[in-house]
C-alpha cells in the first residue's frame, strides 16, 4: 500500500502513462538476492489491475506490459528498503 501511495503522489494527479516505461530499482538488504521478485511485484502494483473486459486503478501506467526494459541493482545494508525510477519511453 506504501508503494501505491508514493506513486499516486508521485504522478500529482496526471493520468497513467499509455506508452513503453523503464524501471530501475536498488534494491538494499542484508542479502540482496532477492531483487528480481521484488521487481514483478513492485510492475503489478503500480500498474492497473484487469478484469475480464476491463483495467482498473492504474496509477503509473495500465499494464505491466509496457515495461519495455528495466534495471535491478542489489546494495547491502543493514536495513531492507528499494528506491524505484519510472522514465515514459514515448508513445
């Protein structure tokens, strides 16, 4: 839910983005190999939700899909935290 609210105030109020997006996350823990699972679940929960004719509560972008490349970068730390970056690629 903490993701979700970030990039609702994040977006202020614009529309989701309909073209191709790039992800980049560092991802901070302990024993950072477990980025990549972090990476599918951060795309769905930014993106829209589908039902069976329609998408709802997009907040970055409608569907996963658009996620035309991304970038994982694991850090140690003492504390387990990520910090994502969201770039439009165009139409």
């Amino acid at each position: 839910m903490a993701l979700r609210l970030a990039a609702i105030e994040a977006m202020a109020g614009r529309k989701w983005f309909e073209g191709a997006v790039e992800l980049r996350l560092v991802y901070r823990a302990s024993q950072p190999g477990a980025a990549p699972p972090y990476l599918d679940g951060i795309m769905d929960t930014i993106g829209g939700s589908h039902g069976p004719s329609f998408i709802y509560l997009p907040i970055v972008y409608l569907d996963d899909g658009q996620v035309a490349t991304w970038h994982v970068n694991a850090e140690i730390a003492a504390t387990e935290s990520y910090e994502l970056d969201v770039t439009f690629l165009g139409r």
